[in-house]
C-alpha cells in the first residue's frame, strides 16, 4: 500500500509546513471520523486505519474511477525508486526547470489531492464495513494498475520508447521505406536510460549513404552531419539552419508529371526529417518549423505554376526567419534591457544566442553591468560565449558550474535561455540550468528566461528522464 | 547532384617507362585486372553512377566495360585529350570544365585503395571545405626491385605536410624540392594554429574533393596546370592570406584584378556564401578552436581539409616497386577467386594460396607457382618453378625455366631452361633458351626508353 503511505506522508508534510488552509481541512477531516487531536500515534493509527479500509474498498468496489488519476504519478514513483542507479551515468542534454518560484502551486495541488482521498476513504469507513472478504492476493493490485494505466496513457511519440522491440521496429520499417540508413545502437546500454537511444558513435550515419547521395538531398546530408559533430548547435542555429536547407531543396525541387506541388513536396521532405531525426533528435524550435513549412507548402493553390509557388515558398520562410527569429530577438531584447540597471552583475549559463544578444544590445545602449558566465562540461560552451562578450567589451568572470554557489552572492540576476517552453510551463534547457535556477532561487536572486515564441511546444514533461538526448559517455 | 567523380587516367608512367612503354599505364595488369578497374570499382562501391574520365585515344579504345570487367553499371563518359601538347592535370580539368556542374572528385587512374570513401567527403561536407584530401602513410617496399643491376634509385623527395592539432585541417604543404634553405612558415599561421604536427612520411594519394567555385577559378587562371603541384599549395597558402575585402563595385574589382593580376579565389568563393549561413554561425555555439578572440575558422572562406589513412591499403601505382608490391596485395582487394575458373591447370602442380591466375591459362605438370601473379591466356610448361614473380597476359614459359623475383612483360616467351632471377623482361622479348639473367633489365635499351618520356606532371 504505497501510494497509501505516500500520500498520508505528503499530507504529514503539509502540515509540518505549517501552511494554515491545509491543517484546517485536515482537522475537519479528521474531526468526521474521531473528533480528537492531531498527535503521532494517532496520526500512526489513522494510516493503519486507512490501509485496512483500503483492503475492504478493494474487496467491496475493485475498481474505481477515482483512484485511476492519482494512481499512476504514485506507480511511477515506486518504479523509479526500485531502479538502481548507475555508477556511469550518460549525460542528459536537456532537463526541465519550473519557471520562476513555483514552489507552492505544486504543493497545494498535492496536498489538495490528499485530502480529497482522505476524505473519501473516511466517508467510505463511516458507511460501514460490509462484507469483509479475505484480502485479495497483493498481485491483484499489481495487475489492476497496468490495466487502468492504459486507457489514461496516451500513446508515446516513437523516439521515446527503445527498450519497446515493437516501437523500435516500427520505426526501422519506417525508415527502411523511405531508404534512410538506421543509426546502430551501442551493444552495452545503462538500464536507467533504456527508454532513449543510446548511439553508437563509432559508425557515422553517412557511411551507409551513398557518396553522391540522390536519395537525401546534399544539403540535407551536410545539415544531418553538421548536426551530429556539433558544428551547428543551439536551438536557433538549428532552425535557421534546417530552413537553410529546405529553402535549397525547394530551389532544386522539380513536380513530377502527375504529381501536385502541395503534396508531393511535403512527401519529399518526410525522408529528409527523418534522416535529420536520426542524425540527432529534432528540437522544439525545428518541430515548429517545420509544421509551418509544411502548411505552408499544403495551402500552396494547386492551380499555382511551380515557379511562382517556389518563389512563394521562399519568402515564406524568409519572413519566418525574420519575424520569429531575428524580429523576435530584437523586441524580446527591447524588453529585457529595461530589466537590466546600471551596476549590475548578470549570470549567464552555458551560451545562449538570444542571450548574448540582448547583452550585447544592452551593451550597444550604454549599460553598465558586468557578467559572470557559468560553464560546463563536456561541451563547454561557456567560452564560446565568453569569446562573444569579451569581443564586444564587457567585462566578464568565467566560472564552472560546481563554483555557482560561492559566486551567486555577487550576483544580481540571471539570465537563462530556453531550448523549448513545454505547456505547462516547464522550462526546457541545456542541462545545468535547473541547477542554477534553484541555487539562485536559495539566493533570491531573480531568475529571467528569455524564449522566443517560436519554441513553445505542447508537450508537458515532468521529468528529464522521461525523453531527452543522451550525450556521449566518454568525452 | 552532390559530387561527380573525374578519373585522369592519361599519364604516361614517366617513372616506370619499362613497364609502359608498351602497355598503358591505365591498363597495366595488377592482379590480372587493369589498373584502372581499381579506382573505379572504388567509385563504384561507395555509390557513384557516373565517372568522367580523361585519357587519351588509345586507351578509350580498350575501355569497354566487358574488358573492364564491372559487375555495376556505372556509366563511363571518356573524355580523349592529345598528348602531344603538355597537358597537366588542371589543363585536363579545364578541357571537361563544361561537363562539371556541382562540387567534383579527382582522382588518378593509379590509385589502388580500400578508403572508406566518405571520411573525406565528411570532411569536406561538414565544414564546407574548398578542398578535401587523401593522404595515406608512406609503406616502405620491401620486395627486390628487379631489373636495377644494383643501382640505388635517388630516393623521393620528401613531401612536408602541415596539419593542425586536430589532424584533420591542413595548414601547410610543401615538396623538399621547394624548400632550398629550410622551412618557414607564416607567423600568421603559428598565431592562428598554435599547435602544428608535420609530417614527412606521408603518400598523397591524388584523389581531391574541390568545390565548384576552385573549378572556376582554375578556369579564370590559365597559368595553374598542375593540381597536385600548383593548385593544392596555392589553395593551402590562400587559407592564411589576407582576406580581401568584397568589392562593392565594378571598378574595384577591376582594380583588384590589375593589382593581383589573377582572379580572386575569394571572390568567387563568397558569392555563394549567404545570408542565411553566416546568420547561422553567428548564433551557433561551436568554435574550431578555442583560445583566441576570432570566430570558427578565423572568419577565413578557404580551407582545406585531409584525411590521414593509418591502416588500410593505399598505393600510388607510379614506381615499378610500387607496382610490384600492389601486385602483392591485390588479393586483398578483389573478391573474385585468385584462380580464375577458365584456367587449366594440371594435377601436379603446386598452386601456393597465395598466387593468382588469370583467365585460360594453361598450366602443365610439374609447376610450381608461389607469390606470384599469372597473366591471363599464359601458358606454363612443365617442371616450371615460378617464386615472387608477376608474368603480364600471353606470356609463354617454356620447360624447365627458374623464374625468381621478376617481371615479365606481356607476350613475351622465356625459352627452355632459362634462369631469370631479379629481372625484368620487356612486352614481347624471347629470351633465349639456356639463358641465365641475374638482375638486369631485358627490355628495350634506356637510350630509347629516354627518348619516349611523356609529358611533364602528369600522375606518374
């Protein structure tokens, strides 16, 4: 009965905290049943109490609807928890960050959560113990779970689930049908991460591309081998990159005789996004890209002649860049040099290009302020962005990520870039940046993410293990 | 369409005129396939579909693809040039310039190698290199060298090859030749690539990735005709040259044209660079180098690019002692069986696993066949031993011959008993029964070998 102590635990925690609403509504809870005090042993009778009434709910009800939402956080806690770590854990690229102090809206949620069974666990003991069957075997509870998971868990996109043979060989049909090369996977992977691909680095993809390619476009293939050594890295670079590339392939692309512009085009490029996904996985910024690319190739009118629909598509992603990428920069920079004030002392992590940025920009207007950029392994982007502001003439301190907590007294604010800003909320970066958040939020330094639109996506995540991109164990 | 491979197979062989002389060097027999069949089954297997290559009459004659022997269907676009004027490599880039319409591979015919092609093309791929190469470590012959009569050839001069800490970026290429009194490299270098690795003991391996724009620059600038020789080290000094700035209008560039007396490289270069690239290196967060204040690869527009092959098989076919030892290895590289099926060979012979036999041979009795290479439609007699040897198509060994360490050219016939140890017997010799040759050169005399040099530079 886990999930049981789970629960009851958060609600000790609230109240421990002291947060007045919670004890009320616990007290009000518990005055249905006894009427009495809060003390330990009582607090210890109540979980027994609660367990057993638990063991008669299950024999009277079996399944019920509302123990199917709270169910699988708890069941998914408990695995995780039964995992061993590894001793040589893969490096996570990305993980997510709550934005800004939001400490307490989670809290309460939880904390609501526990009341509300609470509360129903004691009306069920209050209408009286019928039938008291024997216990079913605890692997009834086992299985239940999976069974009630499955009609709440939406299907997980593909790249998520390697250690699933079924997904994973769904996806090698799907990239054998479109004749793109499968990556190889390493021989020995670490059990915490078996859900994301772990790569093999010693075969690059392109060996298994033909010299010159004709199934990928060229341009396709310098972009998918820029992408995998890191030549282009940083979620704006990627997508102006990616849009790079497909303003050539456009340029290059002829109609086939019975076919239609607007549809055969966004055929084309299917096999093209998936050879970029295997070289390494797409960002948020590219997913969005990309679906306006193609929308706007499938709005293209059909009675349109090729050149003019071309040209069309062009200037379509021309704007795009200019708007979302190089506009955006400028108004969100216009914002955040308000926030920065003579004789501040900014920290940056790793090297954001919008951030950079806006810095400069601040810069440019006559601001005095000083930087301390945060570095890490093993990329070590920090000195890129180092190089760029020392370039422009600000003064900067470089520093790595393990000295973040003797330099945040000096420190004023903090700027972060975002890869991606997931819909509820969660920041999505390079990894490092919750930490920093956190140990600034200790400091009360303010913390500021600057994001472009263009990065929102609509996918909520509530850990960086459930998918990210594992970086390569030996560098 | 990415890259289009041009073959240059129209050297003459000027370093190993005894074998030549005869044979065209693009036919040579190693391990009974043409030497040319080499590069191009390598071009084949990585994925080409389409070939230019450039060579002169006689041997466009001989190219059909059933004497070339290959399996795919890669199509073969034979460009003839005239010899008689002296046509250097970027002359003969010059002469198929129409035909190049996207980036272009170079090879020569004399390279025989199991690359794993796309190293290079990555290279030259990723950080959109003018110019991409193969180099490989030089592996010292050890075979006898027949036919020398002990004289010791003047040993090669030395190729300096620059590379930076990485070992991908070439930064510095130069002959001993060049280099009278000692090597200098560029202060502007050494502040850009602190770290410097030179290297002497390397074989280039003349097969090059240029891009489009070094084509058309060859175009513009007649006075380049050798790729190995003048291009690549032009190309490699204008990575550190001053960067010119880009003229905005006419009369500038006239100017500047005037004033270099040669169409900038540059200029040419980054008209293709756009908008949109350099948007995209400015907000990536990666850098070539790190420790100084310039951005990824110093903001130059030229750079070259090699690849080092450590292991693995590379030869230059271009000196007898390579063809000797390419002879040897070339069982690695084919697949086909080393004894070719229409060959006749007799119950007692003694076929070590080693030797190949080429197609209709005729083997009798009492032979024995080590190391060596049979030419195709030979014929072997009986009580034959043959060691070390390579015998070229339609030789004819008569009985009880001793044939150790040498080289016989095609049709020749080596009459009863004779002993030939070391030698190197020319196309169509007889040499005479009872004979006994030790380490000499039984072709045509050198004062006529002298006379038929061939042209200047070309991949020999």
């Amino acid at each position: 009965m886990a999930d049981a102590d789970e629960t009851s635990k958060q609600a000790e925690r609230n109240t421990n905290v002291g947060d007045g609403i919670a004890v009320k509504k616990q007290d009000i809870a518990r005055a249905k049943n006894e009427g009495k005090e809060l003390t330990k042993d009582e607090k210890q009778r109540l979980r027994k109490e609660k367990k057993q009434q638990k063991k008669n709910k299950k024999d009277d009800k079996g399944e019920s609807e509302h123990e199917n939402v709270p169910l699988p956080p708890s069941q998914a806690v408990v695995q995780c928890q039964s995992q061993k770590a590894p001793s040589v854990a893969p490096s996570l690229a990305l993980t997510p960050v709550s934005v800004c102090t939001s400490e307490k809206p989670a809290k309460s949620k939880a904390e609501q959560r526990a009341e509300r069974r609470a509360r129903q666990e004691a009306d069920r003991a209050a209408k009286g113990k019928k039938g008291e069957s024997a216990q079913q075997p605890p692997s009834g509870k086992s299985k239940a779970p999976p069974n009630e998971l499955q009609p709440v868990v939406k299907r997980l996109p593909e790249h998520v689930q390697v250690d699933d043979p079924a997904a994973v060989r769904k996806l090698a049909k799907k990239l054998e049908r479109q004749q793109i090369p499968v990556r190889s996977e390493y021989g020995y992977k670490v059990s915490l991460f078996s859900h994301l691909h772990q790569y093999s680095r010693k075969a690059p993809l392109t060996q298994q591309i033909s010299i010159p390619s004709t199934v990928i476009h060229p341009y396709i293939v310098r972009l998918g081998l820029q992408y995998s050594q890191g030549i282009v890295a940083g979620s704006n670079a990627r997508s102006i990159a990616l849009l790079h590339a497909f303003q050539k392939v456009i340029q290059d692309y002829k109609t086939p005789p019975n076919e239609e512009l607007s549809r055969d085009l966004v055929n084309k490029l299917k096999p093209y996004i998936s050879y970029l996904n295997q070289c390494r996985p797409l960002s948020a910024s590219m997913g969005n890209a990309i679906k306006y690319v193609k929308k706007e190739i499938s709005n293209i009118p059909c009675l349109c002649k090729e050149e003019e629909a071309k040209k069309q598509l062009l200037s379509c992603i021309d704007n795009y860049i200019k708007e979302k990428i190089t506009l955006a920069a400028t108004t969100i920079s216009a914002y955040a040099i308000e926030k920065i004030s003579n004789g501040d002392v900014i920290l940056v992590y790793g090297c954001s290009s919008l951030v950079n940025h806006i810095l400069c920009d601040a810069f440019d207007k006559k601001r005095k302020f000083s930087v301390i950029v945060v570095d890490s392994r093993p990329r070590l982007e920090g000195r890129e962005a180092l190089r760029r502001l020392v370039k422009k003439g600000i003064c900067c301190t470089y520093v790595l990520i393990s000295a973040v907590s003797y330099i945040l007294p000096e420190v004023s604010k903090v700027f972060l870039g975002a890869h991606a800003l997931l819909a509820n909320g969660y920041v999505m970066s390079r990894v490092g940046t919750s930490q920093i958040a956190l140990v600034a939020k200790a400091y009360n330094v303010p913390v500021l993410v600057c994001c472009e639109t263009y990065k929102f996506c609509e996918r909520v995540q509530t850990d960086s293990f459930v998918s990210n991109e594992l970086g390569n164990q030996y560098t | 369409m990415e890259l289009q491979a041009v073959l240059m197979a129209a050297g003459g062989g000027s370093r190993m005129m005894e074998l030549t002389y005869n044979t065209h060097k693009p036919l040579l027999p190693v391990g009974n396939k043409p030497l040319i069949w080499y590069p191009l089954n390598l071009l084949e297997r990585v994925g080409f579909e389409e070939v230019i290559i450039i060579t002169t009459k006689d041997v466009q004659k001989m190219l059909t693809p059933d004497r070339l022997k290959l399996d795919g269907k890669m199509k073969l676009d034979v460009v003839c040039i005239q010899l008689e004027g002296e046509m250097g490599t970027a002359d003969a880039l010059r002469h198929v310039q129409q035909k190049i319409k996207t980036d272009v591979l170079v090879l020569s015919c004399d390279l025989i190698t199991d690359v794993a092609l796309h190293e290079v093309v990555d290279l030259f791929r990723a950080h959109n290199a003018s110019m991409a190469m193969l180099m490989s470590k030089l592996h010292e012959f050890t075979e006898t060298v027949p036919g020398q009569k002990g004289k010791k050839k003047a040993g090669e001069q030395r190729d300096f090859v620059g590379v930076d800490a990485t070992g991908q970026r070439l930064l510095f290429m130069a002959n001993e030749a060049d280099l009278e009194d000692g090597l200098t490299i560029r202060k502007s270098i050494m502040c850009k690539h602190p770290s410097m690795r030179i290297r002497t003991g390397l074989l280039d391996a003349h097969l090059y990735c240029l891009k489009r724009c070094v084509v058309d620059f060859l175009v513009e600038n007649k006075n380049i005709s050798s790729i190995r020789g003048e291009l690549i080290p032009y190309l490699v000094r204008k990575q550190f040259s001053k960067s010119v700035n880009l003229p905005n209008n006419k009369d500038e560039v006239e100017m500047s044209q005037k004033m270099e007396g040669q169409t900038n490289l540059e200029i040419l270069g980054s008209c293709k660079d756009e908008e949109l690239l350099r948007l995209t290196q400015e907000r990536s967060c990666w850098n070539d180098h790190h420790g100084d204040m310039s951005e990824a690869y110093h903001g130059g527009k030229v750079r070259c690019y090699v690849h080092i092959m450590e292991d693995g098989v590379c030869y230059r076919v271009n000196t007898l002692a390579a063809y000797i030892e390419a002879n040897r290895m070339a069982p690695k590289l084919i697949e086909d069986p080393p004894i070719h099926p229409s060959a006749v060979i007799s119950e007692c012979t003694q076929v070590g696993a080693d030797s190949i036999i080429g197609a209709s041979c005729q083997i009798s009795d009492k032979t024995s066949i080590k190391r060596s290479t049979v030419g195709a439609s030979s014929t072997v007699r009986e009580k034959v031993k043959i060691t070390n040897s390579i015998l070229m198509n339609g030789v004819t060994v008569e009985e009880g011959c001793n044939i150790q360490g040498s080289v016989i050219c095609s049709n020749a016939v080596i009459g009863r008993n004779a002993d030939i140890k070391y030698c190197l017997v020319g196309s169509s010799q007889r040499i005479e029964p009872d004979a006994r040759h030790l380490d000499s050169n039984l072709s045509i005399n050198d004062s006529a070998l002298g006379s038929l040099k061939m042209s200047r530079d070309w991949p020999a």
